[in-house]
C-alpha cells in the first residue's frame, strides 16, 4: 500500500513538472508571438512612413513654396515625381540638433533655426515657415502611437583640404558608400575676395577635372590662400550619381555677417551682423558685397540679379542700419555668396537656396535610442539631380 502510494506521488510530481514545463515553453511562445506581432507592425509602419514622405508632395502640393497651411506632409517634388525630394521642403524641416536663436532688430522678434553645417555655411530658417516634429506626427497620423526619424543625407562624400596656400592648391576625395569613386567628373567653382577698395568684391574661377584611381584630384589657384578669404564648391559626377562638398577659408575672426530666411514664398533673406546673434568684444562694422548663384540642371552656377541691399555697411548693436534685406528668385535653387571685410581682413560666406547645392544633411524627428525595437527603412532619392540616401525609423510608443 505504501509502495502505490509512493508510486502515485511520483506520477503526480512529474505530471506537475511536466505541465509547468509546458505551461512556461506556451507561455514563452506566446511573448515571442507577441513581440513579434509588435516587430511587425513596426516595420510595416516604417514602410508606410517612407512611402507617405518620399512618394507624396503633402497637401498642398506646392506648401514648401508658400506661406499655406500645410495639410498634409510629404517631401517629394511634385514637378518630378519618383523618388525624388523638393529641395524647398526639405529645407523647411526643424533639424533634431537644431539651435534656436533670436534675432531682435527687425520690425518684429524673430525666431530661427541654424541647420547645421560647417565652416563657411549657414542656414538660418524662421521658426514660423518650419515644420516642427510634432506637427508632421499629427499630419502623418502616428501622434501618440509610434515616434519615427528621417535623416536625409549624401549619398556621396566629398571632402576638400588645402594642401599649400601660396600658391593655393586643394586637395578634393571622392567616396562613396565605403569605397573611393575614380574616374568621377568634378565641376568646381571658386569665388576668391579681392583685397582693396572700399567694399569687397571676388574674382571667380571654375574648371572640371576627374578623379584618379584612389579618389583623390588636386585643384591649383594662381594666389595666396592665406592672406584673404575664399569659398569653393565642388560637384563630383560618376554612373548617375552626383554629390557636392565645399570649402571654406577666411581672416576675419569673430565678425561675420549671418545670411537668414525670413520669408520662404519670397525669397527675402536678411543680413545680419553675427555680434547681434551673439556678442563677442570688439566688433566691427562690416563691408559687404552679395551675389546669388542659380544651379543648372548640368550642375553649372549662373549669376543672377537680385532686388534689394547687395552691398553698403552692416553695423550692430543699437546702430543704425545693422542689418540689410535683398530678395533671391524663390523657384531658383541656387547658393547665396556674401564677401565682407573690416580694414585688411576678409571673410565669405554662402547660404543655399534650398538644400542640395551645398549637400546639406537634415535629421529630423525624434530620438530613437532607448526603445527595444527600431525598424528601419532606406530609399535611394535625388534632390534636383544630387543623390541622397533617406533613411527612415520607427518605433512604437507606450506599451
């Protein structure tokens, strides 16, 4: 009687054991079910995201080009269709690193916003004729539900040194996605301040050459880079890809004139002394000469007349006249060149007119790090002809 007993008891242990087994395996398979549910809906919502940003214009068609309210987002140029992105809208995007800055000295206080870029570029884009992350959430339909990030970005990477600086030689690299491109055609333009007179003026240089072997091609300028200021644009073409790099170099030190957007339908851009942005000891009262440049389908730059102050003196603080405004053809994707000087010193800066003229990267949205699961999606686009890689993520909110 003891031995069945003992016996039933075994039975009983391992049948309990055996359903906890099975009851922790079904359980397990179910939490993988679900996340996987969950992974799915994610990548599908990725796929949806990159197709409403890419292969739509938003509502309305032409918003990036108006002051309208926008209705519905979408990044593509509506005059081309495909994958291919308005230069306009994109540069109406409110960068993720964007730093906010006022400008007090017009009529109204401004607010923009700096797109990042490097030394010798600005953009500077009102806060006002933006569209801010939570914005195109609500627009797209994943307000609450799923954050996502767009990060727009060159295809290829050109990248310009000086190698000596009397006689100025550069030294241009080509690469693409992890390899160097040779063979790739260059188109380059140079704009070289003049010392001398009272308003600063630039001579221009433009040429074309090709890359070797390893990427690489040197560009040579019959004057000393060191003692004056000059900007250089480069646009490398190879088997339908193209992208563009620049270069910059000046003597100015802290003064600098600030190119800003204030009216996008328009076409009005102010410049402002950069001591009124922010302050800095000893500033200067500065000479300037603008010039605006409209890009070609070829990747040539044309100059073109422009209404409004292209050259005088820009004061700061509570002065008078401390900032000018002029006017660029809206439609006209181009590159705004600005020369200035105080005494002997020299500096130049460019601002694009829309985004790809200077292949500027643009990474919008939120901040995917943190959450369990991102799903990403990318698209090989074009904006006015220069090739972008877009990335899209996604990602779900809440539980």
């Amino acid at each position: 009687m003891a031995g069945a007993t003992i016996d039933h008891m075994i039975s009983l242990t391992i049948l309990i054991a055996a359903l906890l087994i099975a009851m922790t395996t079904y359980n397990g398979m179910f939490a993988t079910a679900v996340d996987y549910d969950r992974n799915r809906q994610v990548a599908n919502k990725a796929v949806d995201l990159m197709n409403t940003i890419c292969l739509s214009p938003g509502s309305p068609a032409n918003w990036s080009q108006t002051d309208s309210s926008m209705l519905g987002f979408g990044l593509q140029n509506p005059e081309t269709g495909g994958y291919t992105l308005s230069p306009y809208a994109t540069m109406r995007l409110t960068p993720s690193d964007s730093q906010i800055f006022n400008y007090t000295k017009t009529e109204e206080l401004l607010q923009f916003s700096n797109v990042s870029m490097g030394q010798g570029g600005f953009l500077g884009v009102p806060l006002t004729g933006c569209v801010n992350y939570t914005s195109a959430s609500e627009l797209l339909g994943v307000n609450g539900s799923y954050g996502f990030q767009i990060n727009i970005m060159p295809t290829l990477s050109i990248s310009i040194s000086e190698t000596t600086v009397n006689p100025l030689s550069l030294r241009v690299e080509v690469r693409g996605p992890g390899l160097a491109l040779s063979g790739a055609t260059l188109n380059y333009f140079l704009y070289h301040v003049e010392t001398g007179g009272s308003e600063p003026s630039f001579e221009s240089w433009s040429g074309n050459t090709t890359t070797n072997s390893a990427g690489l091609a040197s560009l040579n300028f019959p004057f000393d880079g060191a003692g004056t200021a000059y900007s250089i644009i480069v646009y490398a073409q190879l088997s339908g890809l193209v992208g563009v790099g620049y270069y910059s170099h000046d003597t100015i030190g802290s003064d600098h004139i600030i190119p800003i957007i204030e009216d996008f339908a328009q076409g009005k851009i102010l410049l402002a002394h950069s001591w009124d942005v922010h302050q800095f000891p000893n500033p200067h009262a500065l000479h300037f000469n603008a010039t605006f440049f409209g890009l070609s389908y070829n990747f040539e730059l044309s100059q073109f007349i422009i209404d409004g102050e292209t050259d005088g003196v820009l004061n700061y603080g509570e002065s008078d006249h401390t900032f000018a405004r002029l006017e660029v053809p809206p439609s006209e994707t181009g590159i705004l060149v600005v020369s200035y000087k105080h005494g002997n010193d020299y500096g130049i800066i460019m601002m694009p007119w829309g985004t790809n003229p200077m292949g500027v990267s643009v990474v919008f949205g939120g901040d995917p790090s943190g959450y369990r699961f991102v799903a990403t999606e990318l698209r090989q686009v074009t904006i006015n002809g220069v090739s972008y890689q877009v990335k899209v993520s996604a990602w779900k909110l809440g539980n």
